[in-house]
C-alpha cells in the first residue's frame, strides 16, 4: 500500500514545520522516482538528510518528500514501502 499522504517540497522551510518526536516512515521522492524510505523520528531524519547526511540521497537531487505516522516500531512499513517502491537509496539495505 503506498503512501497516502500528500506530496511536500524537498526544504529545510517545509520540513521544519514538522513537529519534531513523531515517528514514523518517510519517503523521498525526484519526481515519481523513490530516492530513499526511512524510519524514525521523521523531524530528526529528514532535518539530517536535507544536511548530507546521505550522500546517495544528496546525489539524487531529491524534490519532494511525504510521510506517515505509525507511533510504535515503523520498521516493518518501513521494509513493506521499500519492497513497493524500490528506491535508488535503499537497494543495498535488505527490506
């Protein structure tokens, strides 16, 4: 099942605007294309990939982002959204 929230724009402006401690899965998106589909605190995460954190997502020129809140251990959505979208960032880690 993909995301079912809403496209953002790839900014610190924008994700800043999250509160941070929620957790849950992300995804990073160029286009249509999956860059990366984490997990965690989605504040934190993606406040340290918009600073390089991630070379591979850096590369990729990421333009936009979405994200769901699970509560609890997103791990297994995390690996379900990983399987569904294959992203570029995400083929060496095992889903």
């Amino acid at each position: 099942m993909p995301f079912n929230h809403p496209m953002r724009p790839y900014t610190r402006a924008d994700v800043i605007s999250v509160d941070p401690g929620q957790i849950g899965v992300y995804g990073i998106f160029r286009g249509s294309a999956a860059v990366y589909i984490g997990s965690g605190d989605i504040f934190a995460r993606m406040i340290g990939h918009l600073t390089g954190d991630n070379t591979c997502v850096a590369r990729q020129v990421p333009d936009q982002w979405t994200a769901s809140i699970t509560g609890g251990d997103p791990s297994e959505r995390e690996a379900e959204l990983i399987r569904e979208y294959s992203p570029a960032c995400n083929r060496r880690m095992k889903p």
